[in-house]
C-alpha cells in the first residue's frame, strides 16, 4: 500500500518480500472470506484498538474504512457488509484482489524482489538482503519496513526483525500471541469426545466483560471468536498469575427460567445426562460442567442453574504464536513518531503488525495496516 502511494506521487519503489510469492499472510486471511474493514462508525471502529487508539486515531482517520472500500472498488473488486457489519470483498478471498493489485502496481514501475530476506544495514546506513543468487545492498533515499508479526512464520512474517532492530538501540516490546486460543487442561473424555465441536451461542466472560459466540473445544482448550476477542484480557491476566475465565452457557435466559427448566424435567429414574438434555443443555456443554466441577455435577437445580450461567475454567496459557492470528508487542511508540519513521533512524519507516498495538478480529488488523502504510509513504511523499 506504500509502495502504491509513493509510486502514484512519482517515485521509484522496490519491494523485497522473503518468500517466493508476496502477500502470502493476505492470501491466508483471505481463506477466512478477507474481512478487509468494519462498517461501524468510525469512533466504534477506532475504540477497537483500546489504548492504541490515540496511536492509530490520525492515519485510520485519514485512510478509513471507506477509503479502504473505495480503494477495492477502484481494483475492480466491490465489497459487502456482512451481517455483523464486517466488510469483505464480494469474490470472499484475497487471490483475485491480490492479482489487480500487483497489476496495478507493476504499471506504476514498482519493482517486486520477492525471495530476498532483509538482513539489516551495511555500514554505510544500506539495507542489506539475502537471496538465492546471493548478498546486495541497496541504495534507498527511504525505506518503509512492513515485515509483520510473528504469528504463522511460515508465510514469511517471522519476527527476525526484531533482533535487527534491537541491535539500532531501538525498544520493542516482545510478540506475543494474539486473537489465539487459550490452553485448557481437559480430561480424556473432554478431548476425545469434543474436541472440533462449538459451545453454541455463549458468552465467554472475562473480568467481568463478555463477549457472545460460538467457541470451538480444541484437544488444547478452546479457540474462535470470542475467545480470540477475548486474548488480549486474558493474556494481561495470565501475567498476572490469574488464570480463571468464565462460559455463560445460556446468555440469553435467566437463572429464574433455567432452574425452573431443570426442576420441571428431573425424574429420579433418569441419568444425569440425559435430565441436562432434557433440559436443553447440549452435550458439549454438560461436559464443559463436568470439567469445572471435576466430573461432580450438583444434582440441585438451583446449583446446576447458577453453573450454566458461570462455568470456571482455568486458563493454563495462550496458544503459540505460530497458529495465532495475529502478534501483540512490536516497536516501540516511543521509538517513532506521528508518521511512523523511527527517530533514532531518521529515513527508516514501520508500519502495520510491526507496530506495538493489537485489535481484535473483524477487519481491524489489516485496516491499520493499511492505514499506517498510507501515513508513513503520504509523509515520503510530501514530507
Ligand atoms: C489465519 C489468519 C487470518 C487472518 N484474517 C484476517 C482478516 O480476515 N482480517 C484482518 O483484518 N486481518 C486478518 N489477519 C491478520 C492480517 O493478515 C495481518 O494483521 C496483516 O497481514 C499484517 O500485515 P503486515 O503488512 O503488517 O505484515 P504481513 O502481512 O505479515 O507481511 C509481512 C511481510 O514481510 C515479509 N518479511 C518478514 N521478514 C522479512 C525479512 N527479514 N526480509 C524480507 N521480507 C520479510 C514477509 O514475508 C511478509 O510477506 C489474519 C491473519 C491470519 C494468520
């Protein structure tokens, strides 16, 4: 996205990409439909990146949402609002954007190097790369850094940046995992019989927020939406040694109601199982109770009712960053300045996942990303 703006302004752009294709972590977003923005309003939108707002606020504000909208129009390729008000394109993946786009760049003169890994600076200030027909260094007035974060490494975004970086003197808070799903240490019959299935329709509630959906029982604990919604929360309380969460398994109806439920469908003769399937609580979900309460289910219908609505689990730590979605930590805010150059390098810019903010899913990571990069080559362009 830099590389167009400076391009369109007149300049000469090369991109160097270490794989053999670029863009690869688009086109794996893309496996999921792209969900390129929000539709929200634009204060809601920036709200999503909690502290990191007054960070991100100027350059999201200058390249919105609907700008980024406009931009995939102008490629030839419309959005759509999905139902929950995420945007994507209409064709659902990233390949036939990705393709206009390259196109459009090529006839801009940008040059793609794809297959050559930045390995740092020569002593003449040069960034230097790596690639199969061996070592160059490059003359560059500028240089924009978008290398990503740490989360599926091998699509090229492998953090090894980040020793370069430190080596400058500048600060960046370590990657770790986010929008990932959490470890749960289940019993066998957990992880055997439930492990692919969703807890359908619940909240997941942390600190005392909760966020509604339909997380997925992995053999490690649990991933999708809300629990990647809820990453951020739950990893700052993990640091704090606290790993307890909470599954409203019926968010939608009353203690009052579920216990009269319960009371109404137990008959002594029944299992247990089969009273909490009568009483419309899914198997998946009778044995995330069983889990929490050490296979000791109440035989109270107030008691059971009380944990439908707050089943503990303890949390043991984050999934890897490999399988994350996306990386929190990055360079430092204190290391750059409104237009993302870096002050103790001044000619060197970092945009996107680089960058020390995290959002939740929803359109808001590559928003940013696009919206720093458009920041950082407006500023090139006319400093
Ligand atoms: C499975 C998955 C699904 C996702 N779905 C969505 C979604 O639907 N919506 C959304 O908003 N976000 C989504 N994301 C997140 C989004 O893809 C990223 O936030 C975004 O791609 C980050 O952009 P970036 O330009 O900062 O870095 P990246 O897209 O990671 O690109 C960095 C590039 O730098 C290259 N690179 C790294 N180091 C070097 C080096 N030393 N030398 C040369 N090249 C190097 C890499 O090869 C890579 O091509 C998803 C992520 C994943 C993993």
């Amino acid at each position: 996205m830099a590389a167009e703006v400076l391009a369109t302004a007149g300049n000469q752009v090369d991109v160097y990409d270490q794989r053999r294709s670029p863009a690869r972590k688009f086109v794996l977003a893309g496996r999921g439909g792209l969900n390129i923005t929000h539709s929200e309003p634009l204060d809601d939108f920036l709200d999503r990146y909690g502290p990191e707002r007054v960070r991100l606020e100027a350059a999201i504000s200058s390249f919105t949402p609907d700008d980024l909208r406009a931009w995939c129009d102008q490629l030839g390729h419309e959005t759509f609002i999905g139902t929950s008000g995420r945007v994507f394109p209409k064709e659902f993946r990233a390949v036939p954007l990705l393709r206009s786009w390259l196109g459009r760049l090529g006839s801009l003169g940008v040059q793609l190097h794809s297959d050559h890994r930045w390995t740092g600076w020569n002593s003449d200030g040069q960034p230097t790369f790596e690639s199969s027909t061996g070592a160059t260094a490059v003359e560059a007035d500028r240089t924009i850094l978008a290398l990503g974060g740490a989360s599926w490494p091998r699509v090229g975004s492998d953090g090894s940046w980040q020793a370069l970086l430190e080596g400058k003197g500048v600060s960046v808070k370590p990657l770790s995992a986010a929008n990932c799903g959490v470890h749960i240490k289940w019993s066998d019959v957990m992880a055997d019989r439930f492990a692919g299935e969703p807890l359908k329709n619940v909240a997941v509630v942390v600190d005392g927020a909760a966020v509604r959906g339909d997380p997925i029982v992995t053999r490690a604990g649990l991933e999708g939406g809300p629990i990647y919604a809820q990453s951020r929360r739950i990893r700052e309380r993990l640091e704090a040694g606290i790993g307890t969460i909470e599954v409203d398994l019926v968010p939608d109806r009353t203690f009052d109601s579920i216990e009269a439920r319960l009371s109404s469908k137990w008959r002594s003769a029944d299992s247990t199982a089969k009273w909490l399937r009568n009483s419309g609580i899914a198997p998946v979900a009778a044995s995330l109770m069983r889990e929490a309460t050490g296979n000791n289910l109440p035989k109270d219908p107030a008691e059971v009712a009380e944990l439908t609505k707050a089943v503990p689990l303890t949390v043991t730590a984050m999934a890897p960053i490999d399988r994350a979605i996306s990386s929190a930590g990055g360079v430092a805010w204190s290391e750059v300045d409104k237009s993302f150059e870096l002050t103790k390098m001044p000619g060197t810019f970092v945009v996107g996942e680089m960058l020390d903010w995290e959002a939740p899913t929803g359109g808001y990571l590559l928003q940013a990303c696009f919206s720093t990069a458009v920041c950082a080559a407006r500023h090139i362009a006319s400093p």
